[in-house]
C-alpha cells in the first residue's frame, strides 16, 4: 500500500485527480471504475477543469459505476448514476455509450449483477478503481462482513449508511436498504486501486483499514492484499496513523525516483 498524505482535502483532491489524468494521458482506453459521495467531488473537479484547460482526453475512457441503490432508476435524479453524470461525467468528453452502471430498477437483480460482472470482463477488466470509504470502513457499498471474494452483488446498507448518504433523498426514511455494489473480489482484481479520503470523521477507520488487520469486517482493509493499492489523505484523515512519518518518508524517498508516478 502506498500512502499518501497532502496538507489539505483540496490538494488530496488534486493528488488524487493527478494520478487518474496521468492514467488517461498513458492509456487513452482506460477501464475506469468511479464512486459517488462527498469525498471526490474535489477530485472531479480538478478533472474537469483539466479537460477544459489542458484538453485532458476523456473519449476513449469506459466507466463503470461503483455503486446504486435497488428501486431506483437510473434516470431518477436520486440515482448514483445521475450523480454521478451530475457531477461529473456530464461534464467531461466522455462517450455515454462507454458509461456504464448498475440498474437498481431491474426486474432480476442477480441477473443485473451478473451480467455487470461479464461487461467489467468484456471490457477487459478494471484498470483503475477510484474508491471513498464509509465510517464503517466499506468500499463501494461492501458494508461489515461482505465476503473478501465478493462479486457484483446486492447488499443491505446498515443504518449508519443510509443515514450518510440521505443528502439526495427529501427524507431519510427513502433511502433504500439494499443497494447493488461490485464486490471486494471485483475490486481487488482492478490493476490498480486509489482510495481517497478526507476529513477527521475518515482518521478512526483510515487508521484501522490501513494498519490493522485484514478483516471482512473493515472491507477496505482488504486493500492491503493488493499489489496495487494507493491510499491518498488530507493530514485530517491521517491523523490517526501510527506510522505516518514513516508512510512520509517513503513517499518522499519512492516519488524521487526515475518514473514514479
Ligand atoms: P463520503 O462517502 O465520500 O460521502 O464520505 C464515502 C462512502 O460512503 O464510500
């Protein structure tokens, strides 16, 4: 795991929105899988404003939504998808037809899921997974307990979880229970996995998925398994790091040499 941590939540953004454009610079084509939530609206940002001023090249790039919940339509604004458009892929020069997301309105959920699963496939596999992370430490919607092998799947949010994510729903009680999310296997399969967090709320879980051990129970602790795996902090999220002037050291130290990226 690669620790990174920046002064800010703005420069973590842009840290983080760095390494995804270097991404699309190198490989036009790439397989890019994207959440929702708070924590990367900065990061969206940086990249639309480096499409604008610096013709950052976003037609070629395939997307799939992480995340969404059951009963929801894609087209319904409430919807990770529209979200997601809103607030990001709308306003880049991606091809909608290479956007994907799962359809929490399907008839047949595991259907759904499944067929999800064979397009990520078709499309040749995730290249880059840009991840948050909720308090419970889940990637995705792969809330305590989800399988570290997990595929595409449905899951029911726990409370703590709906009550986060009520910033897009009139009432509270509308957000949906059950959600689709790829899983932790599908996740852990990606080429390369980036998970930015921000914010003293993130430090407590941060310091547990980061530095404790391997446990369904954190999903996102199952990041340390793989070969791939950037973390990118504000100091706020980091604070809790029992070794964070070491994580430092190296990046200070790994970051020097020639073609680090
Ligand atoms: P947030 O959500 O970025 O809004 O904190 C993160 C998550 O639940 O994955």
């Amino acid at each position: 795991m690669r620790i990174i941590i920046e002064p800010d939540p703005e420069q973590a953004a842009r840290r983080a929105a760095r390494m995804v454009a270097l991404r699309v610079r190198n490989g036009p084509a790439l397989v890019l899988a994207l959440p929702t939530g708070n924590t990367p609206l900065p990061m969206y940002a940086e990249l639309v404003r480096q499409q604008r001023e610096r013709g950052l090249d976003f037609s070629r790039v395939a997307v799939f939504g992480l995340d969404e919940y059951v009963g929801i339509a894609p087209d319904d604004p409430r919807s990770l998808r529209a979200c997601l458009w809103r607030h990001f892929l709308a306003q880049v020069n991606v091809q909608p037809d290479r956007c994907q997301g799962l359809d929490g309105s399907a008839r047949d959920l595991e259907g759904e899921c499944a067929a999800y699963e064979a397009r990520i496939v078709a499309a040749g596999g995730l290249d880059l997974v840009v991840l948050g992370i909720g308090v419970d430490g889940h990637i995705g919607f792969n809330e305590p307990g989800s399988s570290l092998g997990s595929r595409t799947r449905i899951k029911t949010l726990t409370a703590e979880t709906a009550r986060a994510n009520a910033g897009g729903f009139a009432d509270p009680a509308q957000v949906p229970r059950l959600a689709l999310t790829i899983g932790v296997g599908t996740i852990l399969d990606a080429r390369r996995c980036l998970l930015l967090a921000t914010g003293s709320a993130k430090a407590a879980i941060i310091q547990r998925a980061v530095e404790g051990p391997v446990s369904a129970q954190i999903t996102a602790s199952a990041l340390q398994l793989h070969p791939d795996a950037r973390v990118v902090l504000d100091e706020a999220a980091a604070a809790r790091l029992e070794r964070a002037d070491y994580y430092r050291e190296t990046e200070a130290l790994q970051s020097a040499l020639p073609g680090s990226d």
